[in-house]
C-alpha cells in the first residue's frame, strides 16, 4: 500500500534542502477509476522545508505543479506533484486552498520533486483546484499559485470480482446486465449509483455505443435485444471534471 505524503514526512530524519528547479511531471490519476497516482522521484519528502546551508533566509516557493487527484473513501485526497523552494530549516509551510473558485481552507504544503503535494479532505468534494498564496512559519508569505489540477470522483464497481458486466445469448437473442456501477459520495464515503453507464461495441477498430442504461440506486441495469453477429462488448463511463473514467475490459466475441 502506498503511503501518504504526511507518513513518508514522518520517516525522514532531516529536512533536505530544497533549492530545486522544476522537476518530473506530478503523478496522474488512473482514469481506469482506480487510484493509483505513483510517485516518479525516489527522494524521500518531509513535511517541513529546509536550508542546507543553515543560515536563514525568506520563505520562497519556486515551484509549485500538482497533478490530479482521485476521491475514495479514504478520508484524505492526495495531490502528488513538485513543490522546491527555500527557507529556515525545520520551518513547516500552510497553503490556501481554492475549490471552484471558493476558499475552502488552508493546509501543509509538503515538498518534494514528484512527491510533494497536499492532502485534502475527502468532504470537500470534486473540482477544479488550485493551492497558494504559501504561509511561512518566520511570517513569509509567497504569492506563488500552482496550476489548475482537479479532484474527481472514483467510478468503479463495488463487485468483489470486480466483472461489472455480464452477457447471455440465446441464438440471436443477447442480455447485457451492468452490475453494481457506483461512484463514491464524497459526504458519507459511501457508494452511491453511478446512474448510467453507456454500453460499447467494438465494431470496425472503434468503440460505438449502442445503449446508455439508466441504473437503480444499486448500480444495477439491463438491456436485451437482438444481434446476429458476433463482437466484443464493454461498459464505459467517460471522464467529467468531477467523475473519473471507467470502462470493463473488452469481452471475448459474443
């Protein structure tokens, strides 16, 4: 299991100095609806900023990318990226926050160069997100703002096999069932329906869908109709700025 960014900052012995230029890409999501965001640098990160040469000095901040983060329900969302900078060791630094605009609060900035970032709770929902000005424990404070990043829902299905669709055929006759398509609620942690999803065929080299099935409060929907030939089939729900992507392998031909 990965560790959080405040859990790898509790493993560090000392602050290193962080006087880096921009750094490797922030670590993606996986738009497959499960979280995977994978730190690229094997720098260890702390949760405190630091001045190798131990004089002190303004708290300055001269990168800061995050990259997106997925919501599930654990209770904190993390934010993987490259936050450099400067100021006197062991000084600890907060961030403001902004969710679609609106102030939601302020929060530890960690560095690290592809595994710095912030943790977010979970309640505060999905969005376009984006962190600064940064607060210096010696009173600093740098106007710096980060890039626009977002918070989206996981899309997944709550099967413990993990097969959210399933095909019968009888002679030309075909069932699809979506089974127990769910995206997490930010409030309760919980899993609601994910509503619809849209049935996909593979016909030509490209996906077409040929069904949007509306879901129960389960996740749970059905479709029957009529094919004569046979073709590989999935179930997909595209990417929004508050959902994350979600797609069932392709099936063998039925």
């Amino acid at each position: 299991m990965r560790m959080s960014i405040s859990a790898r900052a509790a493993t560090l012995l000392t602050a290193s100095a962080l006087t880096l230029g921009l750094g490797v890409g922030p670590a993606a999501a996986d738009d497959t609806g499960a979280a995977t965001g994978r730190a690229v640098s094997t720098e260890a990160s702390s949760s405190t900023f630091g001045a190798g040469s131990g004089v002190s000095a303004a708290g300055t901040i001269s990168a800061l990318q995050l990259g997106d983060g997925i919501i599930t329900q654990r209770p904190l969302t993390q934010f993987v990226g490259t936050v450099t900078g400067s100021a006197p060791a062991g000084t600890q630094v907060q961030t403001d926050v902004r969710l679609n605009g609106v102030p939601m609060g302020r929060v530890t900035l960690y560095p690290g160069v592809g595994n710095g970032g912030v943790e977010l709770p979970r309640q505060w929902g999905p969005g376009q997100l984006q962190v600064g000005p940064s607060y210096f424990a010696d009173g600093t404070v740098d106007p710096a703002v980060s890039n626009i990043f977002y918070a989206r829902k996981q899309v997944t299905t709550s099967r413990r096999d993990g097969y959210a669709l399933k095909i019968n055929r009888r002679n030309n006759t075909m069932k699809f069932r979506a089974r127990q398509v769910v995206v997490v609620n930010p409030g309760s942690g919980r899993f609601d329906s994910a509503r619809r999803v849209k049935l996909q065929q593979l016909k030509r080299g490209k996906w077409r869908t040929i069904k949007n099935i509306k879901l129960n409060s389960r996740g749970n929907g059905s479709y029957s109709t009529s094919i004569k030939k046979k073709y590989r089939y999935r179930l997909y729900v595209p990417r929004t700025s508050s959902t994350t992507q979600f797609y069932t392998i392709k099936t063998r031909r039925i």
